[in-house]
C-alpha cells in the first residue's frame, strides 16, 4: 500500500529560489516525515545537482556575496557579471551535456510516489509524458547545439525537469506514463494509494504576473481537447474559467476512475486551492490605493524591484482592473473545485475528497493586501521567532539582520522552506480531520524546519544591491521568468 502520492507543480515539487531542487523541503516530503514513511517509504526526486533547473538563483547570490561582500563596488561589476555566468554555465553543462543530460538515467529508481513537475498546469496531468518531454529536448537540442551563452540557462529545462520526474528509470516501457497513469499504476500495482495530495491550477494563471500581461484562452472549450505542444505554441497565461473548468472536471473525474480501483476504499484525495498568484512579492503595487472588499489594491503592479516611474517608462506593469480580472478568473476555479468535490463526495457516498483551502490562507498571510494586518493564525511557534517573517520580497541589511520576507523565496513566486512548513501544516490539518494518522507539528518539527531554512538561518547581505543596481535586478528577473522554459 502506497500510504501517500503527490500530484503537483513546482510548489508540490519543492521548487526553490527558481530551481527544481529541494524536493527534500516540500510540503509532502514533510508530511511523509509525520507519517512515518521516512526513509524508503516514500520516494521523491534527489536528483537535482549544480543548484537544480532551471537557475538556482540562490547559489548565484551566494556566490557573490562570498567574493564580493555586501556591496559590488564599480569596476567589480565587470568580474561580477562573468561570476554569474560561470555559476550558470555549470548548470548548463551539467543537464545539457553532463551526467544530468536525458540519456543518463537511474536504473536502479522505478518511478516516485511524488510526482510533481514545475511549469505544470490541470491539462499537464494526462498531456505531458516522457516522450513528449524528449521530443521536446531534441528539438531543443537541434536549435541551440552544444553552444553557451551569456546568462544561458539547460534549454528545455521545463522538460529535462519533467523527463526526469516521469521516468526516471529510462525504461521503454514508461515512455508514455503522464502523472495519472503513475497514480493509477501505484493504485493497481503497489497495493492502492491510500492518500493523495492534488495540487494543479496555479500554473493555469501564474504567467500572467510574470509576463505582465494576459493572453486568455478563448473560453470556448478547445484546450482541453488540443495536445500539449500546441497548447504551448498559443502562449497563453490565462484560462478562461470555462476552459478551466473543462480541464479540471476532467483531471477529478480521471482521478477518481484511478482512486476507484482501490482494493480498500478508505482513500482520500486532498485538494489544494489555486492560490492569488497576484499576491506573490514578485509583483509590487505601486500609485494610488484603493479598497475593495476589505482587499487593498494598488493602481499598478510591477516587478517588486522597480519604482512607478519605471513601471511607466518601460510599460512594465499591471493594471488595478487586470489584477482584479486575474483574481476574479482564480475566485470562479476556486468554487468550481469546491463544487467538483460535493459533486464526487455525494456519488461516492462518502466525504473522501477534502478542499485544502491554501488559497484562503496564503491571503490571510499576504501582508499589503491586508493593508499590513495578516489575518492568518500562525502557528503558536512563530509568536516570538526573530526576525519575524512575512509574505514581503526578502531582503536583508549589510550587516545580515533580515528586514523583511521569510515566506517567499528568492524568486518572489515559490516558498521558502518555512512556507513549504506552513502548506505542509495546512495540508496536515485536513488530513487529521479526514481521519488520516498524521501528527500536529511540533514546536520542535518547526525548530527543525526554521533550521533547514538557509536564507533565514544564513542571510544574504548582498540583498540591497538588488535595488541599487539593475544589471543584478535584471539577472533575478531573468531567473524568475523561465518557469516553464
């Protein structure tokens, strides 16, 4: 009996700093700690060397501030910028032509009961396959060579991440396992799963405050029945609730054919909300505010490095009524999903599918939204935790005392290992309410997650150079802006 499996994006993934690279931190490895399953019993991807994919923004930022200090003084810019390069380049020597390339598997690794790949969206569950992966890395490899390039990231690296996570092995006979068909195998051949944490959406709507605009599906239904390259070729960031709604029933209704088939029926499915992606400090409200709603709004958001003036300048932003358009199309999934599960718990005659509502409790935390009063109940633990943390973009002083942040990593969309703590703890009291023998966490399991925490435990004191000098706000831009490249 598989006791917990893991469908997701890159928040499921443990995705970090933007990099695929510390599954060990995420949410479900720390559930899998409670239940017990650690080591061996519940298996996840280790196999993120050189900082992960694509760009371990984290590494790079270290790496500076262990040659240059706290501040990057003039001429120093022009060594610090082959520094970046050079911490890049391993990374993309690594995956592209090293012993982290497609054609270098783990004989020994069958598959892992967390699944999850960044850049994923609903449709991406059943569409995106091995072989779809690799067709898309040669044809990749085909444009760009053997070359490096200056700020260059592994190409493909959304499916190098995908490839590695599906099918590990290499083996032949996976080439066409999507995440539902490994869900279904661990259900008929491992002896059921008995808990699943589904986590899909996010990646439906994310683009758009990373790209700074909105490119919408046509709301008409057509997506879900079109493959997966041609649904990348249409570059859109934004699914129209129709067409969210199409793919999601479908994704519930795929899940729930693969549940059935359980030999014992006690399972249970987790669902996670979509969250506010407009919250996350990679975006900063600049001009005038305004409330609606007991929510506070600014006129414009840009990239949280940026002043209104270059927000203006370089039309560089969003405005208050494309925010709130993006809100409105997460609102209608979030209760459509709600709906889908009294719709499975009322045919299977049980409350087996249980709403995770991580939406509602990331804006509780989201500190300008609620006009600098979070709503949510932190865990008694974090009353008297210094520095204290927040949902702000982190930043630190030269002298290393943390201002601000905590909850977000460096690229200003995933979480730290702390919030990979509090969805874990989230996930966990749902769990315990479904009957599922999963402990609280203690004061001492968050002692042990605040430690594993390197940007709070280790703060980066080059931070303010991020405000100071654009060429090191450009290269965290760059970073933040290759999710699902």
């Amino acid at each position: 009996m598989t006791r917990l499996f893991t469908i997701g994006d890159s928040i499921s993934q443990g995705f970090m700093s933007g990099a695929a690279a510390r599954t060990e931190l995420s949410y479900s490895t720390l559930l899998a700690k409670k239940l017990g399953l650690l080591p061996g019993g519940y298996a996840y991807p280790t196999v993120w060397k050189q900082g992960g994919l694509p760009t371990n923004i984290e590494s790079v930022l270290r790496v500076l501030n262990r040659r240059y200090g706290s501040n990057i003084r003039g001429i120093e810019w022009l060594t610090a910028l082959s520094t970046i390069n050079s911490v890049l380049d391993m990374a993309e020597a690594y995956y592209e032509r090293g012993e982290g390339n497609e054609t270098v598997g783990l004989p020994d690794v069958r598959s892992y009961h967390n699944v999850a790949a960044r850049g994923f969206d609903v449709a991406d569950a059943w569409k995106m396959t091995p072989s779809v992966a690799l067709q898309n890395i040669r044809k990749e490899n085909s444009k760009t060579g053997t070359d490096d390039f200056i700020f260059g990231v592994p190409n493909a690296s959304f499916y190098r991440t995908a490839h590695k996570v599906l099918n590990p092995s290499l083996s032949a006979q996976f080439d066409d396992f999507s995440q539902l068909s490994w869900l279904e195998h661990h259900v008929t051949e491992s002896g059921g799963v008995e808990n699943l944490c589904l986590w899909l959406g996010a990646n439906n709507a994310l683009g758009t405050v990373v790209d700074l605009e909105i490119r919408q599906t046509p709301g008409d239904g057509s997506p879900v029945g079109m493959s997966h390259d041609a649904r990348v070729h249409e570059k859109w960031n934004l699914w129209h609730p129709n067409d969210f709604k199409a793919e999601y029933k479908l994704l519930l209704d795929k899940v729930d054919a693969a549940m059935n088939q359980n030999a014992d029926p006690n399972w249970n499915v987790f669902i996670g909300t979509v969250p506010y992606v407009s919250i996350a400090p990679l975006l900063k409200g600049v001009g005038s505010t305004v409330e609606i709603d007991g929510d506070l709004y600014f006129k414009y958001y840009t990239y949280f490095p940026f002043t209104e003036e270059i927000a203006h300048k370089e039309d560089l932003h969003l405005t208050i009524n494309q925010v709130l358009h993006i809100d409105n199309c997460i609102r209608a999934y979030n209760e459509f999903i709600k709906s889908e599960v009294d719709r499975l718990n009322t045919a299977q005659g049980r409350k087996c599918y249980h709403i995770v509502d991580i939406a509602k409790a990331l804006h509780q935390m989201a500190w300008k939204r609620n006009s600098g009063k979070p709503t949510y109940p932190f865990p008694a633990y974090f009353e008297f935790v210094y520095p204290r943390i927040d949902t702000k973009y982190y930043h630190v002083s030269a002298n290393g005392t943390m201002k601000q942040g905590g909850i977000f990593s460096l690229d200003g969309v995933h979480p730290t290992a702390i919030g990979q703590g509090l969805i874990a703890h989230e996930f966990g009291k749902v769990m315990q309410g479904a009957g599922v023998a999963v402990p609280a966490f203690t004061d001492a399991d968050w002692a042990e997650i605040f430690a594993t925490d390197t940007l709070y435990t280790s703060p980066i004191t080059l931070m303010g150079e991020l405000y100071e000098h654009e060429r090191l706000a450009a290269f965290i831009l760059q970073a933040s802006r290759v999710f699902k490249s």
